[in-house]
C-alpha cells in the first residue's frame, strides 16, 4: 500500500524538479541578489540599500512614470478595440471570418524584436507614416525623437501587436454566451451597442478583467519595444521599469540593484491586480 501512494509523485517528480530548479531557485536567488552589492567582485550583503537607493534615482522615478502613463493609456484602448473586434467577428452573417480573425490576431504571433524593427523603419522621418501624411498636406511628425511622440509611437505599436491576442480571448467567450438573452433584448427594442454595452460586457467581466490583468502584467515588464525602437530616448522620456532593468543588469552589470527594481515590478503586479479585482468585484 506504501508503495502504491508514493507510485504517482514519481510521475509529478520531473515536473517539480524542473519547476524548483528553473522557477523556484531563480526566484529565490533573485531575491538574495537584491539585498546585495557587488564590490571588488565580491556580493556583499547591503540590507536595504539597493531599495533605499530607488528613491533617490531620478532615471528610475522617471521609468515607473513612463510605464505608468504608457500602462494607463494603452491598455484601456487596446482592451475595448479587442471587445469592439470580437463583437463584430462573432456576427452570424459576416462572410470570411476566418479571414478577419487569423489577420487580427497574426501580429501576435509575429517576432517581438521584428515588428518593433519595422515600426521603427515605418516611423522613420522619411517613413510610410510620414509618407501618408505628406499626401495629405501635413508636416512631418518626429516619431521617434519627440518625447510625447515617441511615446505615442509606443502606444500604437503595442496597440497593433496585441489587440488581436486579446481579440480572440474574447471571442473565445462571447461563443459561449446564449443567443436567447440577445433576442430578448432585441424583442425590447434595444440597439447593437446597448447590448454590448448593457448584455455583453457585464456578461464578460471575468474574462475582461483576465485580459487586463495580463496586460498590465506585460506593460509593467515592457521592454522590447522601447529597446528597438527608442532605447529609452529621447532623453529618457520612454524608459520603462523593464528596459532600465535590462540597463542595470546588463550594460552596468549592477544586478542587485537590477534584482530590487525587478521586485518592486513584482510588488506593483502584485497590487494592481489586488486592486483590479477589488474594482471588479470579483473574489
């Protein structure tokens, strides 16, 4: 009988080894390496200097910022365009839905690093972008070397790419939903957009607030469209928590200050999704 009981955990044991080793210890040692500094190439423990520190440095204020405002804005937009698309794709009579749907949703499926390659390309001063709008009578726009364009630029970018990801998280849901409610309310007198705004987003309230949370999630650790597309430039105005992470780590090989960085992102996430369901009122 002991033999028996103990039997599945040698099935689970891979797992749990594979989880601690590459999950779990990371974690861990991460956490040691934020309570450390490197001198003489030797980690000596600090205590809560690396933290203390956060507070003094204007690039890092300026980052949790830039992240916020990027956070702020983005996610929002991105959120309702991905519910307004998966109402409309989830439409009986439209013809080529597989269509629409697999061209939604192929930018998140592309390269990180080359779409953000190709925006940069695009938002260039003699770019498609500015391309378009000198057809149109207008002056060029500096994409990527004004501060509030280049964030701007960020923002369409990361639009572009995962819309389409959270488009099909949503009409994952709304097949699931009964056609009855919908027929009832039309019985009523109500419009297309006061079913969606009275029938399908409360019915879809858990799967909106997933779809935030992962994104907020995803803005906090923002990286790589600020590294290829910006560097953090200019003049800082698009560094974000992730990029100065990577600067830190991997440019000024200062990783217990890296590590404290990437736990306050840790306890940001942490709060913000306490606080979303809270909003949400979800358990």
């Amino acid at each position: 009988m002991k033999r028996n009981v103990a039997f599945p955990y040698f099935f689970i044991a891979p797992a749990v080894l594979l989880f601690a080793v590459f999950t779990i210890y990371p974690v861990l040692s991460s956490l040691l390496l934020s309570f450390q500094k490197s001198t003489g190439g030797e980690l000596i423990f600090t205590g809560l200097a690396n933290y203390q520190r956060l507070f003094g440095d204007d690039i890092f204020i300026k980052a949790l910022k830039n992240t916020f405002l990027i956070l702020i804005i983005q996610v929002p937009i991105m959120i309702f365009l991905a519910l307004v698309l998966a109402n409309a794709l989830n439409r009986k009579l439209l013809k080529l839905k597989g269509f629409f749907r697999t061209s939604f949703f192929l930018p998140a499926v592309t390269s990180l690093v080359a779409y953000a390659v190709l925006f940069s390309i695009m938002m260039q001063d003699d770019g498609i972008f500015n391309t378009a709008i000198h057809m149109l009578g207008l002056d060029s726009i500096p994409w990527l070397s004004h501060p509030v364009w280049a964030k701007i630029s960020m923002i369409l970018a990361m639009t572009w790419r995962w819309t389409g990801y959270n488009m099909v998280i949503f009409l994952a849901a709304l097949q699931n939903l009964s056609d009855d409610i919908y027929e009832a309310a039309a019985l009523d007198g109500a419009g297309k957009w006061q079913q969606f705004f009275h029938i399908t987003i409360p019915q879809l309230k858990p799967v909106i607030l997933f779809s935030t949370i992962l994104s907020t999630i995803g803005t906090l650790q923002l990286f790589d469209e600020p590294m290829n597309l910006t560097k953090g430039g200019p003049a800082d105005s698009t560094m974000t928590l992730g990029l100065y992470i990577y600067q830190n780590g991997f440019e000024y090989f200062d990783f217990g200050y890296a590590s404290a960085i990437a736990y306050v992102v840790v306890i940001l996430v942490a709060v913000l999704s306490f606080l979303q369901f809270k909003v949400t009122g979800e358990d």
